[in-house]
C-alpha cells in the first residue's frame, strides 16, 4: 500500500517505485471507468496522447484534463515502462470520483467566499467537507481485495491505512508506507483527519479554516503550481517554529 500525497513531486515517487518494483498487479486510484483506455494504454495499443484524447473526448473526467494530468502524468509514464505480465486496475468508484470533485469545488467557493468578506460559517464548511466522508472505501477496498494476487502495488491517498485495514481483515498481508519520509498536512487535510476521528472541536475547525483559506490565497494564487505553493507554504511553517523557539528561548533568559 504506497501512500502518495496530493502533489506532483509525491507522484513522481510513487512512479519511482512502480517502475523499479517487480510485482503481479498495480492498483491506480483512478476511476473505473478508465480501465478499458488505461489497459489499452498499458499494453501499448495507444500511446499517452492518444490515450489523453480518448479520456478527454470522452469527458470520463470531472476536472480539467490539464489539472489531472497535472497530478498523474509521472505515474502514467511510468506504467509504459512495466512487464507486459503486470496487471493494472483502475478502483476508484466513479460516483464518489465525481462527487469529490463537486465537493472541492464547492469548498473552493466557500474559500473564495471566505477571503473576500472575512467570515465563515463553520456548520456550512463542516457540512460540505463531510459529504464525500462516506464508506466508498471499503467498497474499493473488496475490489482490490478480491483481484489482488501475490505481490501487489496499491497507490492511494492520505486514506491509504484505511483501506489497508479493510485487506486485513480479508486475509491479505499488506504493508503501508509513504513516498514522503517527513509529510506535513495542509491545514484541510488535517481538518478532514480530525472530523475522521471525531476529534474535532468548532474552535479548532474555524482555525483549521481560516488556515485553509490564508494557504489558498497567500501560497496557491500567488505560485505556478499546487507544489511551489506547498513548498513556500512550509518554508513558511519551518520559520514561524524557528521564530516561536527563539522567543520562547530569549524569555527563559
């Protein structure tokens, strides 16, 4: 189970790993409805760009082609590079891939909201966030579960321990790493983990947000890509811990 962060830099990692590892199957979190043009892909019956167009006309996709190809283009180079006797399946179930879509955009109007008149409303916010919380996972979990033979790669997200508990309690043996070996979570990430485990308090959800909304518009409007912004975005964090140790320390003096 190779847990790969929302970014570009993570993906190309996790390609790393798919290419220099020998294994049976590799299970994508793509949408299912991929599968046909991704074998096709795979076995080399179309190439990248005509795999894209296919996908793209298609509209098999809820985002931008663009924004998607963004995050997945180094694993999608990478499974040109595997053994013709690797199995690829795509597990994602596509009616909870659109909904997560619907779901980021309407969080991304709540952000724009946000920014411009300077409150929140944290039910709405909570509301939002929890409709793509749903047991999909578990769904998607049998259909790895029931095609996984010997060894396997499974690349899926922040969920991955998750899905990796529902293969447990399958019979599977599975083993769980990151890419990253030091991962910091955007504050939405972090905030979606809490309200997981039911940990979450109003005061520090509005926290949570309201950091949300400073990384959109301070890191993610202001950088070329999702990956600058997350990088000046820690930069950032790494300072304000430098910063906060010094005047801890020059007040212990």
């Amino acid at each position: 189970m190779i847990i790969v962060p929302y970014l570009r830099s993570s993906a190309r990692k996790a390609a790393e790993i798919v290419k220099n590892m020998e294994c049976d199957a590799i299970f994508l979190n793509f949408p299912r409805n991929l599968q046909s043009i991704i074998s096709d892909y795979v076995s080399g019956r179309i190439s990248l760009s005509g795999m894209l167009s296919k996908i793209e006309a298609g509209r098999f996709l809820p985002e931008p082609l663009g924004a998607w190809l963004y995050l997945n283009e180094p694993i999608l180079e990478a499974l040109s590079r595997i053994s013709e006797a690797t199995k690829v399946y795509c597990y994602c179930d596509v009616d909870y891939y659109h909904m997560s879509f619907e779901v980021a955009s309407k969080i991304a109007c709540l952000t724009a909201r946000a920014s411009v008149t300077g409150k929140i409303n944290v039910e709405e916010w909570m509301r939002v966030i929890k409709e793509h919380m749903s047991e999909t996972l578990m769904f998607e979990a049998e259909i790895v579960g029931i095609k996984a033979r010997g060894c396997c790669i499974c690349l899926t997200g922040l969920s991955g321990w998750k899905m990796a508990k529902h293969l447990r309690s399958m019979g599977h043996q599975v083993r769980v790493r990151c890419v990253e070996r030091l991962y910091i979570f955007k504050p939405l990430e972090i905030l979606e983990a809490l309200i997981e485990q039911s940990k979450l308090f109003p005061e520090e959800a509005e926290r949570l947000i309201w950091r949300h909304v400073n990384f959109i518009r301070d890191y993610v409007l202001t950088s070329e890509n999702l990956d600058e912004a997350y990088r000046k975005w820690v930069s950032s964090q790494r300072k304000l811990i430098i910063h906060h140790n010094q005047i801890l320390k020059s007040a212990q003096i």
